[in-house]
C-alpha cells in the first residue's frame, strides 16, 4: 500500500501514461474492487491506482470530507503517477467523485468518467438520516469480527462478503478498546449537494449505469443525466462485486 504526499492510501500497478482510478462507495474501501482488479490486470494497457477515499480504510480521518476534497485528493494521486490522463470508474460516491474529477477544474486531463450505481434522487428525510451519522461516535466491538460486519453493513456489501474475507478485514482497525470499522462517521457529511446537478458539470465523457436490481437509483433517472445509461443484468448496487465482468465491458480498455 503506497502514498500521496497528502496520506491517501492506495494500491497501484501497471506502467504508461494512461492511469485508470477505480473509486469506491461511502464507507467501503478500495478492497471491493478486489473481485474487479484481475481484469484490469489482464486487460488495461496502463497503470491503475484503488485508493481508499479520504475518512476510510488506511487514508487519513481529516475531514472536509466534500466532493471535492475527494476530487482534489484523487487529483493529487494522478499528477504523483504522472499520468497524462485519467479514466474512472467509481461506484456509488466514488463515480460522483470521479464526475467531480471530470469538471476540469484540478489540472487533470480526464478521458472519461464511468459511474456505476449513483443514487441520483435523495428525499430531505434520507439526506438527514445520512447526516445524522456525521455526530455518532465510532462504534467499537470487542471482536474484530463484529467490527467486520458493521463494516460489511456500512458498505452495503452484507450477504455478498463474509465478515472473514479479506475484503471485510480490510475495513476494520484495532483501537486500543476493541474493534472499529475504518471509517470516520463524520464522511457521511458529504451527503446533500444535489446529485444530478453534480453530475452534469462533467465535461469528461461521462457513462452511467446501474445493476438492474440496483434499489437505490434505475434506468429512467440516469437516463435523465445520461441518454445512453445502461444497467447491469443479474446485479444490484454492488454490481462490481457481483458481476465484474458486464462491469469492465463498459470501459473501452484499448
């Protein structure tokens, strides 16, 4: 697990000039695109970086915790690679952090955004109970498996991942009372600007989709931002975790 100069965390491989960012989803880590990253190691022709985003995982508790702070992080990552462009994949928030990435305001040439699962229609009562978050002290268990399955829960990934896989284990952390699930509660602050809005500053070429039985947004309302959106046959909101492949057909690997 490598650095920025800022601490963000993330693991890379590959070589070139072309640097593909896969971002994760609010309270996950960059451990979910472990299932993903077997494909990119045999098909992209560039180098690719999975950070864990600012307030997760290994990366630093250091809140503002906005849009774009993500961005401008991510920003930083690509120009240490020296990477001439991006591509994006990101789920859930990390594709509204890669559209971010695309508005062209962080010196960062972006070849094209592909955000999968973003949850484009928030009501004031989900936005609230999302913020509500923000003041909750971290929970702590005395076991690292229970820390594991919050985890799990706050990542959205129960029933897919067990509380012992790697990819669970990477989101928790000791603390000196138990067991804490790697996150920094006040992350969830960055709920609320208007999703749609966001998404329509990119001026990268940008693709959504969804699993299509993703419960958090369907076809009409990407459609809405996205003319061509597509969704995911035989996933739901995970669809990089539950069908990988369908996922990497939507980026043009040459």
């Amino acid at each position: 697990m490598a650095g920025t100069r800022s601490g963000l965390a993330y693991r890379s491989g590959g070589a070139g000039d072309h640097l593909l960012l896969l971002l994760h989803g609010l309270g996950a880590t960059g451990a979910v695109w472990d299932r993903l990253l077997p494909l990119v190691e045999a098909s992209w022709r560039g180098p690719w970086a999975v950070p864990d985003l600012r307030g997760h995982g290994r990366s630093p508790a250091e809140p503002p915790y906005g849009y774009a702070v993500h961005a401008a992080d991510v920003a930083v990552l690509a120009a240490e690679s020296g990477a001439a462009r991006v591509t994006v994949l990101g789920h859930s928030f990390g594709g509204v952090v890669g559209a971010v990435l695309g508005g062209g305001w962080y010196g960062v040439e972006v070849a094209r955004v592909v955000a999968l699962g973003v949850k484009i229609d928030w009501t004031d009562d989900e936005v609230s109970r999302a913020r509500s978050l923000v003041a909750r002290p971290p929970q702590v268990f005395a076991t690292r498996a229970e820390a594991a399955d919050r985890h799990l829960r706050l990542a959205g990934l129960t029933g897919l991942v067990a509380p012992d896989d790697a990819v669970a284990l990477a989101g928790v952390r000791e603390v000196s009372s138990g067991w804490a699930p790697a996150l920094d509660p006040r992350a969830f602050g960055a709920v609320g600007p208007p999703v749609e809005e966001v998404l329509r500053r990119s001026v990268a070429p940008l693709r959504l989709a969804a699993g299509a039985s993703d419960p958090m947004v369907g076809l009409d309302a990407m459609r809405r931002v996205d003319p061509a959106a597509v969704l995911v046959e035989g996933a739901g909101h995970n669809a990089h975790w539950e069908a990988p492949e369908a996922v990497w057909s939507l980026l043009d690997a040459g």
